[in-house]
C-alpha cells in the first residue's frame, strides 16, 4: 500500500504515533476523525482507553523556507487521559500527576527531534492545560498539550 499523499496521513500521524505509543503505561493512542471525541467515547465501551492519548485530526498551513525547504505547519492538540481510581484527592491528584509527565515526555522527545531536525517545533506555541473528560459516570483527569508543530512535506508538494 502506497503511503497516504497528504500531510496528516502522510506526514503527521506517521511520525506522532510512534512517539506516543512508546510511552510507558499508555494503553490508548488514538487520532480523531475530526468529529470531536467520538472515535474515544466508542472506543471506551469495548476496550481499556486509560492511560490513553487522543490526538485530534490538526489543522495544519504550509510554510516555505528559504524557498527550498516546504512544511507543513501543524497545530496540534493532543489528550493525555488518566483514570483515578476513586474520587479521592489523592487518587485525583495522582491521575493527573501521571497524566502531565506522561505529556512531558512527550515534549521532550519533540525537542530532542527538534534539535535534530526531524521537526519544526515552535516551543513559544506549547500549552498545557489541566482537563477533566465525563463520560455517564465515569471520569478521566489528564492534560490537554497543545503545540505547533512543522514537518518537511516537500515529497508531497514536490
């Protein structure tokens, strides 16, 4: 099968997905269908979803660089779901403790790539903002990350 000619099939998601579902613990990785949370919410009946990571389908621009090198632009935002075993503080806290380091690591592993020219990231654009995701009555605690992000796509452009 022929890899997808378009910068979130063909560029984006290859690259993430690999990175997201190396993380120690996570038992979910999944891309949206740009329909909000859907694919997560029916994945949740059939299977264990936490620790899980949902990334929604990005919005995305291009970008020339010294009229040689095309990118394209990715905004990115990504759920970092943990679920607490009862609705104890402790237990609250700890969720959301592991859902933002297993984000971190997530970051980290985008600069180290940074810095070796595997992505464009725009550290300025990183933001994370604690989040609580309901479902009936079940909770999840995590971390929404939020990012720019740029990949070469001159094989597609080109």
């Amino acid at each position: 099968m022929m890899p997808e000619q378009n910068p979130t099939d063909g560029l984006f998601w290859p690259y993430l997905e690999p990175i997201l579902r190396a993380q120690p613990g996570v038992n979910y990785v999944q891309l949206s269908d740009a329909n909000g949370m859907d694919r997560l919410l029916e994945d949740s009946r059939s299977e264990e979803v936490y620790p899980g990571i949902f990334v929604m389908r990005p919005r995305y621009r291009g970008r020339l660089v010294e009229n040689a090198l095309q990118l394209a632009m990715f905004e990115m935002i990504a759920y970092f779901f943990c679920y607490a075993d009862s609705q104890q503080r402790e237990d609250v806290d700890a969720a959301y403790r592991q859902a933002e380091a297993t984000a971190s690591t997530v970051l980290k592993k985008l600069h180290t790539d940074h810095r070796c020219y595997a992505n464009y990231l725009d550290f300025d654009s990183i933001q994370m903002d604690p989040v609580l995701y309901t479902t009936g009555s079940d909770a999840a605690y995590g971390y929404e990350l939020k990012l720019k992000m740029g990949l070469p796509a001159n094989e597609i452009y080109s």
